[in-house]
C-alpha cells in the first residue's frame, strides 16, 4: 500500500503555534479536529456548500474543508474555540438564531467577519453575504436579524 507522504507543519490557530505531523493532502478541517482536537468547526458537505466548517484566515472567513492544513503555513487561523465574546455570539443568543446549532459555528465565523468588514452592510448585502452558509433547521431570518442587531449597536456608538 502507498501511503501518503506526511511532513511537520506548524500552524497558528487562534493565537498559538502548533507544530504537528501531517499528511500534505490533510484540509485544514481535518487537522483542525483531528490533530488538534478542535471539533467546533464541522464537517458538513464536505464540498463547499453548506460552510459548516468556517473559520478565520488572516480575517477572511474561509471553507476549511476546502483548503489543505500545508497551504495555511504562515498565516492566521481563528476557529470558533478562538472567538471569545465576540458581539455575534451573544446576538445569535438573544435573536434565537439557531436551532440544532451544528450550522452555527460556520455561521457564526462567517457573520462576525461581515460585521468586522463591513460595518455598514444593507439588508442585500448581507443576504448574499451569509449565501455561502447553508441551515437546515431555522430561520434565516433570525440569523440576519442577528447580523443586523450588531451592526446597529455599532453604529449607535460611532
Ligand atoms: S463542510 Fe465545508 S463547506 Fe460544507
Ligand atoms: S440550526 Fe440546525 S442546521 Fe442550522
């Protein structure tokens, strides 16, 4: 049997290095709960559709199912672990903007990179925004009006 080449990398997720041994074809969602125990960001689609396992690369909010561990070297990684009081999570709290939740770390990382970039966000902006996310169980409404709470209470102190 041929196995896969593996190859030492360390990478910086939310704040710390890790150095692990890794398979140079792993994604980083693979390494992220598998070598790193970090099983907030979830494997849904596998594919790029549904943005259950989104996280933070140097800010941009990223599928990591999408993107191989070895091609993060260098930069930022922010997880949902990473994320600590952030406006957003309360928000989704008080707007019930969830229901089973397995969609709601993506959305989540997703949600708080609009609010960060884009402070000034229209109702369409953020429709197509959260269009790369997908929920099964809930409202999208509850989720836009969690979006939309924060990016008022921004506004209300500028
Ligand atoms: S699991 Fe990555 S986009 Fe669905
Ligand atoms: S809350 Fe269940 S999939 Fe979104």
């Amino acid at each position: 049997m041929i196995r896969a080449p593996k190859c030492e990398m360390t990478l910086m997720v939310n704040g710390e290095k890790h150095s692990i041994v890794a398979r140079q074809a792993d994604t980083l969602l693979f390494v992220l709960r598998n070598y790193l125990g970090l099983t907030g960001s979830k494997p849904g689609c596998l594919n790029g559709d549904c943005g259950a396992c989104t996280v933070l690369i140097d800010g941009t909010p990223i599928k990591s199912c999408m993107i191989l561990a070895i091609e993060t070297i260098g930069k930022s990684i922010t997880t949902i672990e990473g994320l600590h009081d952030a406006p957003i999570q309360r928000a989704f709290v008080e707007q019930f903007a969830f229901q089973c939740g397995y969609c709601t770390p993506g959305f989540i990382m997703n949600a708080h990179a609009l609010t960060e970039h884009r402070p000034d966000a229209d109702d369409e902006t953020i429709r197509k925004w959260l269009e790369s996310n997908i929920c099964r169980c809930t409202s999208y409404r509850e989720i836009e009006q969690a979006v939309k709470s924060v990016l008022a209470e921004g506004q209300k102190q500028e």
